[in-house]
C-alpha cells in the first residue's frame, strides 16, 4: 500500500521521483505527490494531485517545472481521511521547514495531535501523517538537536507503523528516513542516493540494495547512506545484490502485467524448483533447513492472507497425506490474536509473496516468540519476513506487479510442494523412487502449463458469454476445493463479479438456495477418488437451472455428459493438480475483467502488498 520515493543526487529530482512513483502504481493509490527542495530559493517545493500520476505529471510539466537535485514523492492510499489534494502527501511542519511522507498508520495520532495542539500546531489535513511531521517538527525545534535526533524521539512516542522519508530545509541536499514495520530501502549509485518502499521504484540505478530495519533511521546525502539505531550511533547494513532484470517490471508488449505474469509461470516455476532438485532428488540446503529438523517436526503450522492462505489449504491436503503428520492452516490475520496450541516440535511455514505483509510479520512474530521454528516462503530477498526468520525458500518468481497474483502464487505453491516431498522422505512416508518419481513430477509442471495456455482462446470466448455476470459458485473437494478458492478470488478481485468458493458437500446446506436459472457454477474435479461426489453436486445445481464449467485432466472426457462446458489440464499426480488447474481461473478472471473494460492490473480498492492491518 501506498508508494515512496526519494531521491539526492546531480540529476534533477522531479523527473527521477516521477519515474519512480510509476514503477510503483501497482501498490495502489488514490492521489500523489513531491517535494523537491529549490536550492536557489532555498525553499522545499510541494505539488499533490488527487488521481492518478499523470494528473500530477500535467500539473508540473512532467517534473521540469519544478527545480532542485533532493527531493521526496508519494503515492497515496486513502486511510486516515478520503481522497483529497488536502490529505495528500507529502505533509509538512506549519513553517515547511519539515517535510515528509510516510506509509503506515500512527495508532496514536489522535493522542499526539492533541499534544501538539497544546504547543502551538494547526492541522490541515485529516491524515496521522499530519501528527508525525509535526512530532518531529516538535523535537527538531526544542532540543536544538539534528534531524536524527529528533526522528529518534518521535519514534519513540509513535505507536503503529511506518517508513517515513523526510527533508530538512536546513540541510539542503539530503533525505532522512526511518522504518517500523513498514518497508523501506535504500540504494547508491555514482553519486546519487535513493529511497523506495519498494526495490522496483529504483532498480534502474542500483542492484545493491539496503534494508532499514526496524526502528533505524538513515540519512542520504552526496551519494552515500549512514545508518543509525534509536540512540543515533552509527550502525553498519550489509547490501543485498538483487539479481532482478529491469525489463522484468515492464510490460514487454504485453496489454497487461497480469497475462504477461500468466504466461511467465513456467519459468517462475521451473527456476524456483531448479533450485531445490539435485539430481532428481529434493535438496533443501539451499533453504538452510536440515533434514534432521525436518524429520523432528511432529506438526506444521502454515500461515498466509488472501492466496497465500488458498496455498496452505491445498497443502495441508497435500503434507498430511504424503508426510502423514497433521498440518494445521491458519489465517495470519486471526492467528496474530488468539493463543494457539501447539506443540514445541511444530515447525511454523509463514508464506507472503513481498516478505512485508503486516498480519504475516506479525504472525512470523509470534510464532518466534514461543519458541517454534519459522520457514518462510518468499519472493523477496532481504525482507522482513526472510530476515526474521529462521529459515527461507526464496522463490524465483522475480517482481509482479498486477495486483492479482499469479506467477508468485504458483512458484510458492511449487516450493510448498517441494517441501512437502521432502519432509514426507525424511518422515519415512517415501522411498528413493517414490521421493525420485514425485521430483520428475514437479519438473514436468512448466510445460504442462504452457499447454494449458495453448487453450487460452476458448477460455476467452467462454470469459466474453459470462461478462455480464452478477454472481458464480466455484466448488470441489479436497484439492479442488483449494484450487476453487483462489479461482473465486481471482473472478472477485480483478473482475469484480461475486464468487464463493464451496466444498461441494456443502451446497446442500443452504447454499444451494442461490442457485437459479443460468448461475455459472465452475467445478474442479482432478482429484479421482471424489470426482463423481463433486459430478453429482453439479447435476443437482444443474437441475435448478445452473450453467456448468468443468476443469479436469485430459483422461476424464466423461464429464462433458454432465457439464455444458469443459477444460482440461494434462495428467498430473493429484496431489500437484492445483497449480495447473489454477491456470484456466486465472484466464478466465483476466478476460472477464478486460470483457468489461476494467482496469485488470489496477483493481478498485485493492493493493499489491498489505503493510498496514
């Protein structure tokens, strides 16, 4: 959520800050906005725009007409106070002396806002960014002190989260920073220094990238970055080499991220399991987790949101019928707030495709604080999920920007997959060619996928007949059921037509009652040994006038007795079927949002990466 830019150098900042804050519409955003500090008038500029960037882009001539070499930007998402030029970012002290821009949310504003009232402020905005500028406007001016001084005070008073960047009016040509718990890097090259929320915005100028960690400020000035802890002693962060290719986060002459994303599965997949196969066999070095850890495991905890909630679903089918050992699935949102119960030998697997999901972190969190080992499946090196834990299986998915994931979520799921073989070895549940059989599995995947997309154009056609759909069910069991949730969410998210996701079982519990004349009901059906359970669902949904779609493996033609249209993935061992038959809901939620002219990289009201509760 919400986007930071900053940056100090020979270049002229506007156009940098712009550029940047584009590789991050992604995130989302209701409105945007810089400040470039005017070394001549020695005043910091401040230009904001309700909308999109290019509204902010007219109004300053693409960035030329605003002049100076350091300055800050932001793209904003809508949380304390609506949408408005007013609310908008960057914020600044009642002398513009302090100005900043923050992602996050200060618990505490209301408090601190009455606090400066008391000593003089006057708020125009309705945003806790407001509060936090004007609390370090506060300590900068009473103890005479410098920038780090006072951003170290503040910090200590704010409660909740952030990553702030900051210019000084009285330090011409340099940004200050300072993060918890919300993300924030940092980068150098030839002379010039940047700042983001996220590596896309400046991974044109520099590989080499610094994270702050939690409560650290720093400060970017001619080309370099100093680090400080909470009592302002210089501190030491290591650069982390991203081997990302630039050209990953364009479009490539795709008409959008999303398929773009779609049609780079195979080899997000394969590079992410490349990793872990060592000559035919699963080899977890590389994660950093022995077997003997995995063998001491007599539980697993996983832990996600949103998709990479659906993929601790479908693997807990998938661990506890390969490894034999009970899993347990656990919203982040809600594991974060209850005590749950679980054993000292439970090893907890905490999935987030950026490393900087806010109920993840915190779920990451506890789960350390009672003493379990934490496994993290993540796309993004160095972050704060990958530092905290114990140990991390980076995938090879390389930046995603559409919001709806795709390419991240399969390359995760394979890992989990690769997990899950490799522990059910360990526990004895597999032999050397069971274990050998399963791996050569797992690498066929890449290509069966690029099959399924050969069949793009009827899923398309199929998309086009629905567009003007108000509701649809998705149902399975099992697997299928998992792969139906991630399907639903995807016609949901970037469509915008309501789904729900059903066990087929449970239909006939109440929801049945929905169905009418023409209601699209999708059925998974790869799992054999509940095919004709979830069939027969079908039939009765069917016969309250339902239309049906049926996704299967090529050796079941049979269901085109039943369903009025059907797609088939290839043969596949069960326990894998979820990441192919996730690839025609994938399409299909694409092309019903581009059927009806929506923005499919870009859906309302949502965001790429959920840093704040």
């Amino acid at each position: 959520m919400c986007g930071i830019v900053g940056y100090t150098g020979a270049k002229e900042a506007a156009p940098v800050l712009l550029s940047g804050l584009r590789k991050l519409e992604y995130r989302g955003y209701d409105s945007a906005g810089l400040a470039v500090l005017d070394e001549a008038k020695g005043e910091i500029e401040i230009v904001k725009a309700k909308g999109r960037l290019d509204v902010l882009a007219e109004k300053t001539g693409n960035g030329s007409n605003i002049n100076g070499h350091c300055g800050i930007g932001h793209t904003r998402w809508a949380t304390h106070g609506e949408p408005s030029e007013e609310n908008a970012h960057p914020h600044y002290s009642d002398d513009c002396a302090v100005v900043a821009v923050h992602n996050g949310i200060i618990e505490n504003y209301q408090e601190l806002k009455e606090k400066l009232i008391r000593h003089g402020y006057s708020f125009h905005s309705q945003t806790d960014t407001e509060v936090a500028v004007k609390l370090v406007d506060y300590y900068y001016k009473k103890y005479f002190g410098t920038p780090i001084d006072a951003m170290n005070r503040a910090m200590v008073r704010m409660r909740g989260s952030y990553a702030l960047g900051l210019l000084f009016k009285d330090y011409p040509g340099e940004i200050y920073a300072a993060r918890k718990d919300s993300p924030l890097v940092l980068g150098k090259a030839d002379g010039d220094a940047f700042l983001a929320s996220d590596v896309a915005a400046i991974l044109e100028y520099t590989r080499d990238i610094y994270y702050l960690g939690d409560l650290q400020c720093a400060r970017l000035k001619d080309g370099e970055l100093t680090f400080y802890n909470l009592d302002g002693d210089e501190i030491t962060i290591e650069p982390h080499r991203i081997e990302w290719d630039a050209k990953a986060a364009e479009k490539e002459g795709y008409e959008h991220f999303m398929m773009k994303e779609i049609y780079e599965q195979p080899r997000a997949i394969r590079d992410t399991l490349n990793s872990v196969i060592k000559d035919g066999r699963l080899d977890l070095s590389s994660v950093g987790i022995s077997d003997e850890e995995l063998a001491s495991a007599d539980q697993i905890c996983m832990i996600g949101c949103g998709s990479a909630y659906h993929i601790c679903v479908a693997l807990q089918y998938v661990i506890e019928d390969l490894a034999g050992i009970p899993v347990r699935i656990e919203l982040a949102s809600e594991y974060r707030y209850r005590e749950a119960v679980l054993s000292k030998d439970t090893l907890c697997i905490i999935i987030s495709q950026s490393g900087e999901t806010a109920d993840s972190i915190a779920a990451l969190r506890k789960a350390k604080e009672h003493g379990l080992r934490t496994l993290s499946v993540v796309n993004v090196v160095g972050s704060t999920i990958a530092r905290e834990s114990d140990h991390v299986f980076y995938t090879m998915a390389g930046p995603e920007i559409s919001v709806a994931t795709t390419k991240a979520y399969s390359a995760q799921l394979a890992a989990c997959y690769a997990i899950a073989v490799r522990l059910a070895s360990v526990k004895g549940r597999l032999d050397d060619a069971r274990e050998r059989e399963l791996a050569e599995e797992l690498l066929a995947i890449p290509d069966k996928i690029s099959r399924i997309l050969e069949d793009k154009n009827r899923i398309q056609w199929f998309a086009s007949k629905f567009a003007s759909s108000k509701d649809g069910f998705l149902i399975g069991r099992g697997i299928d059921y998992a792969t139906a949730m991630e399907g639903s969410l995807k016609m949901k998210e970037i469509s915008y037509i309501h789904s729900e996701a059903y066990a087929a079982g449970e239909l006939k519990h109440g929801t049945i009652s929905l169905i009418e004349q023409g209601t699209l009901v999708i059925g998974i059906l790869t799992q054999p040994h509940v095919m004709e359970k979830t069939l027969s669902n079908m039939v009765e949904c069917k016969s309250r006038g339902a239309y049906l779609m049926g996704i299967t493996t090529k050796d079941h033609v049979e269901i085109e007795d039943t369903v009025d249209f059907a797609v088939y993935i290839p043969e596949i061992d069960p326990h894998f079927a979820t990441i192919l038959a996730v690839i025609p809901m994938q399409l299909l939620g694409y092309y019903l949002s581009v059927s009806k002219g929506l923005d499919v990289d870009k859906p309302r009201n949502l965001a790429k990466s959920v840093t704040v509760e």
